[in-house]
C-alpha cells in the first residue's frame, strides 16, 4: 500500500488513514498516516506489562527536527486543539509494506522512517535512513514519554518521572515504579532536559466520542545525530520496557519482523495480495496470554481485550484457515479449563479475578468451533481427551440449567435471561438502560443449540458412545423451532420468542439458521430468510443489525457512549456476519446459475476498505446509512477472521 501527498493536504485528511503494528502480546504501535495523533490509543509504543492486559502508553510520538546551516525542518504532526504542527507538509508518501514506511523530501535531504515492533517484547524500533545533500545536517529527536492505562488521559500536574541519562540513552522510571523505560539512539548525544512538557495534545476521535480530548507528555530531552553532506546513513531509535534487554541494531529486527510476517502469508498457502494482507491481519489478534500460559484472540484494536464469544466466533478464519492448528488448539484447551455450569468465559478481567461468564451463546460457538478444529485438523486425539468433555459440559448445563436463567424448555429450545440482562451478541447497555433486549429464546442462539445437538451426536458415533439422545433431542429442536420461530405472513425468522411475544422486527440472527454446518431450516423457508436478509439488511460491508424499515432503526454510530450504544445493534452495520451471509447464500440461491458468482461479489467491497480506516484490516462495524463510514475499532477480529474465512473458501 502506498499513499501520497493528495492524502493529506489538510491536516484533518491525513487522520482519516491508521495504521497498526502488534507484538503478540497485546502490545501495540498504532497512529495515522502523518504520524499525528488522533486518539488517545495512538502511541508508538502501548506495551502490555501483563500479556496481553495492563496496557499502558509508553512512547506517545518521537518529534523529529532537521538542522540545517540555513533552517530547521520540523517533521512532526500534531493538533493542540488551536495551533496545528503541519510535518505532513514534508511529507512526501506512506508506505505499508508490511511495515510503515513514512518519507519526507527537504530539498536535497531525504528522510525514510520505517516503524517496526519486536515480537514477543513491549520494544518498538525506529529506523531513519537519512540521505543528504550538499551540505551536512543535524537529526534531534524528541521522544514524548507517558506512562498511563491506554483507556485514560494524563495532565502533568500528576506525572512524575526519574531519569539516568547516558552518552545516547537514558532510563526513565514513571512514578518510582520498577518499570523501566529505556530509549536508545545508537550513534547520537542525547542531551537530559529539566522540567520540559508537551501540553495539549488534542484527540480529535475522543472529542468526536464525547470523552476528554487532550493530554499532556513528558520530554526527557533529546537525541542529536550529525550527518555529513553527501551521505547515506541508517540510523536507529528503540524504546523498550524490557528489564533485560540488550541493544540490537534496528535494521535487524525490521528484517526479522518482515521474514515472520513473510511466513504467515506462505503457511496459510495465499494466492493474492487480499488474502495476504488479511493473514497478516489476523496474525495482530493472536497473542500470548500470561494467565493461561497460552495463546488467545483480542477482540479488537484499539481498546478490547479478549473475549469468549470473539475468540470462538473468530477462531476458524484466524487459525484454522491459516494453518495455526497448534495456536487453535492452545485457545480451544485453555477456555475448557474455565468452563463454569456449561458456560465459556465472556471475558477475562485486565486485572485478575475471575472471569466473566455473562454469555448465552460462546458456549455453543465453542461447541462449532470444536467441530471445525477437528475437520481442519483431524485431531482425535485432543478432541477425545479434553474438548469432547467439555461440550458434554456444556450439553448438561444448558439442558439442565445455568446461570443467568439459561435452560431448556419442555420444547427442546433453550430460554436465558431477563429484563435486566445482555446474554446475546447484540448485548449494548448503558447502567441499568437496555437497548436490544433480547431475553427469552433468541432465534440464533436456539440455531447454534440444534447445531450444537448434531455436532454431538456426531462425536458421539465418532467416540464409540450412545448418539441416540443427541439425535432425538436434535429432531424435537427442529420441529420446535419451525413452529416457534417461522413468521409465515412476513416469510422471515421472528428474533425473538418469549411466551406469547414474538420480535417481527428484520435482523441478521436468523442467517444463523442457514448458515452453520447443521441448518435448523432447510428448502424454501431457507431460501426466504436469505433472501429477507440481503433485501433489507445486506450493505457492501455487512450486515445492518436492524432493518430500515423497522421501529427504532438508527442510521448513525456516533456521540457520546449512550448514545453510540443505542445505536450499535439498532441499524448500525456489522462486518463479522458477512460470513454466515455468503455461507447461506451459497447453500440456497448460490446454487442456481444466475446468482452461482455472487459469493466472491458480496466479498469484494472489503478489498477496498482495506486501504481505508486501519490499513490492512477491517473495522468493527459501519454506519447503517450511507455512505457506511467506518466505525468502532478500527481493527476487528472476527470482522478480519469472518472475510478472511469465506474468501479463503469461495474466492482464494
């Protein structure tokens, strides 16, 4: 990818573009395409002190100036709400190929800056290659240091720092903590400053999200690098975490990094540069977590952490269509050891505890997500020993009886909830403010049970036990959810069922009864709902989580927390659904000749996005209206993992 000066001629285009770079450990580097910030996530370094949680901003920007006989260069964005530093102005092109690559034309100097992260440590590294002219220059290069939890904000009336400064590095201690920050400039004199702050930086993200928009950094000093005239130097800034750490030349781990990436897109077999790009993509939501003592998929760039129902939801395109069975297994055996009453954590705490269990549906998207580890894999061995367990886990609880009122009723179909609780994915609440609510039997969740039946009973035969009550209780399910759920008037799924109630209202769950390895509905009622789905709720980047045409549809994702929480399962678009759309639609209409195309057509829109928003990824979800502006992470796992899978199916 490559981008050039018409891309930012005002300060504000040039925010439009992000990047992002990972260190498998929930660290990241993240910011625009000018190098400003523009969120209160952007940072060259956010490292995870206790992977892949407890993020907190190390190295907000390194402000870089050019010295010449006649003038100063400065190369750094920035916005403090009233003045803007326009860099960018220098600026002559952006490059991700798979690092970012930022050039700056001076006259007859010329300035590469390549941004890469270590894998498996909180380091980031800087490479400039400096090419001048006729005459010699000087490079200074001013770090901004913060120390703060990557949700907040920091003033400089409550930052204290402590620095040991040396010939071209110093050690920073935030608030007498042990936690080092280290900054290296081999080659350079770095001079210690008193007392120097950077006030104000201003988010413009955060102000447009309703959340306080400006921040303070502190200037430690600087670094100053003399360059000869006529010379072509390659010259290194790292800033580590690491308490142990020894000096590696920044060329080297650029090098490194690329070869690893290099490695991804060959073992996943990709074809084209789409694919390729999503496998790297993919690789940014796979990280160590400390815990478990093993892998785990975060949910989303740049503020989630790792959830049950994303991490099953995304497990297939992320590891299995990619080729990391060992990493799938990892995430498969480490949430069986956390399964509570039937149920998968939703979430683990940043800061201990015990884990979230507030989830109707990753239990059974886990079940799915066994089935497909065992079809890539053919792994009998650890499916037999410890996944078939605990599904059986799960079977007993939701058929028994869990938490949070998750049952099954005298019809085979589970019920959960109550008026006060979000079991579902479409679970936005604010207080005690509901805005989907969806208790009772939900279409997509009584899908994924009869699924989960068949699955069973498959394994059952397949690990020499009695399929027979998998397979009856399967067949009531069937029958039950044709009567509970067909709206025969409208040819559609109602959403919700709970007693004499029934949601009419047009959403995506129900392609879920297509969709999976075991639809519950089959032949023309099939065949409606897909096409019910792409008349009122398909968009190129998705599914809308609400139709148009329905009470209470909101078209814009935007404001401050409740009202962007009002509007999240209410119109606005979501990616990750796309998927089970193309899925569906290949077993019905996909089937006949005229429409035998239309899988790789509903998946090409994403190619574009992908030089949009975060570069090489896809958003979490979209406005409902057009022109469908991306919104929410910019970066989503099962977003990524849900084109990447089908792609790999019907187009790769």
């Amino acid at each position: 990818m490559r981008f050039g000066k018409a891309e930012w001629s005002n300060y504000n285009r040039g925010l439009e573009r992000e990047w992002l770079l990972t260190n498998g450990i929930g660290g990241f580097a993240s910011g625009t395409i000018t190098g400003a910030n523009s969120r209160r996530y952007h940072g060259l370094l956010v490292a995870s002190l206790k992977p892949p949680v407890q993020r907190h901003l190390i190295l907000s920007q390194l402000h870089e100036t050019i010295v010449t006989k006649d003038r100063d260069y400065s190369l750094h964005s920035f916005s403090t709400g009233d003045f803007v530093m326009e860099g960018f102005h220098y600026q002559q092109s952006f490059e991700l190929n798979p690092l970012p690559v930022f050039t700056y034309s001076l006259g007859d100097i010329s300035v590469e800056k390549t941004v890469t992260m270590v894998y498996g440590e909180n380091t980031v590294a800087i490479v400039y290659r400096i090419r001048s002219g006729s005459e010699g220059l000087t490079l200074k290069i001013a770090p901004l240091i913060n120390f703060r939890d990557y949700h907040g904000n920091s003033s400089r009336t409550h930052m204290r720092f402590t620095q040991q400064a040396g010939s071209d590095n110093t050690l920073i201690r935030p608030y007498d903590l042990d936690t080092p920050i280290r900054l290296y400039c081999a080659g350079s004199s770095y001079t210690p400053a008193e007392g120097c702050w950077f006030e104000n930086m201003f988010y413009a993200v955060e102000e447009e999200r309703g959340l306080h928009a400006y921040e303070d950094h502190y200037i430690p000093g600087s670094f100053s690098i003399d360059v000869e005239a006529g010379c072509d130097r390659v010259l290194s800034f790292v800033c580590t975490t690491e308490k142990e750490w020894i000096f590696r030349e920044g060329t080297l781990l650029t090098k490194a990094e690329k070869a690893r990436q290099a490695e991804l897109v060959d073992r996943a077999g990709c074809r084209d540069d789409f694919s390729a790009l999503l496998v790297r993509a993919a690789d940014q939501f796979i990280v160590d977590r400390k815990s478990t003592g093993s892998k785990t998929i975060l949910a989303g760039y740049p503020w989630f952490t790792d959830w049950g129902r994303d991490a099953m939801i995304s497990l297939r395109g992320l590891t299995l269509s990619t080729g990391r069975f060992k990493d799938a297994a990892q995430i498969l055996s480490a949430y069986s050891e956390y399964i509570k009453g039937g149920l998968v954590p939703n979430m683990f705490p940043d800061e201990g505890g015990e884990p979230g269990y507030n989830t109707v549906d990753a239990a059974l998207w886990y079940v799915d997500a066994v089935d497909h580890y065992l079809k890539y894999t053919g792994d009998k061995a650890l499916v037999k020993e410890k996944l078939f367990p605990s599904m059986l886990q799960i079977y007993r609880g939701y058929k028994d009886g869990t938490l949070h009122n998750i049952h099954m009723e005298e019809d085979g179909l589970i019920t959960a909830g109550d008026e006060s609780t979000q079991l579902t994915w479409m679970d936005a609440k604010v207080d005690d403010v509901v805005f989907t609510p969806r208790h009772g039997k939900a279409v997509e969740i009584n899908a994924l049970w009869y699924n989960a039946l068949k699955i069973l009973e498959a394994f059952a035969g397949e690990f020499d036990q009695d399929p027979s009550e998998y397979a009856s209780l399967a067949m009531q399910v069937k029958d039950s959810f044709a009567k509970a759920f067909w709206y025969e008037d409208g040819k559609y799924l109602y959403d919700v069922v709970n007693g004499v109630y029934k949601d009419k209202r047009v959403r995506p769950n129900q392609i879920f009864a297509v969709s999976l390895a075991y639809p519950v509905i089959e032949g023309m009622q099939a065949r409606c709902v897909v096409e019910k789905v792409w008349k009122e709720l398909y968009t190129a980047y998705g599914l809308r989580s609400l139709s148009q045409d329905s009470p209470g549809y909101r078209g814009l994702y935007k404001g401050d927390r409740y009202t962007r929480d009002s509007a999240y399962h209410q119109g606005t678009v979501w990616a990750w659904p796309i998927g089970h759309f193309v899925d569906a639609f290949a077993k019905t209409l996909g089937q006949e000749p005229e429409y035998g195309d239309m899988m790789a057509s509903f998946l090409k829109p994403f190619k574009d996005h992908l030089y949009h928003a975060c570069l090489g990824s896809i958003s979490e979800i979209f406005d409902g209206d057009e022109p469908l502006n991306p919104r929410g992470c910019c970066a989503q796992a099962w977003s990524v993992a849900e084109v990447l899978r089908a792609y790999k199916g019907f187009c790769d």
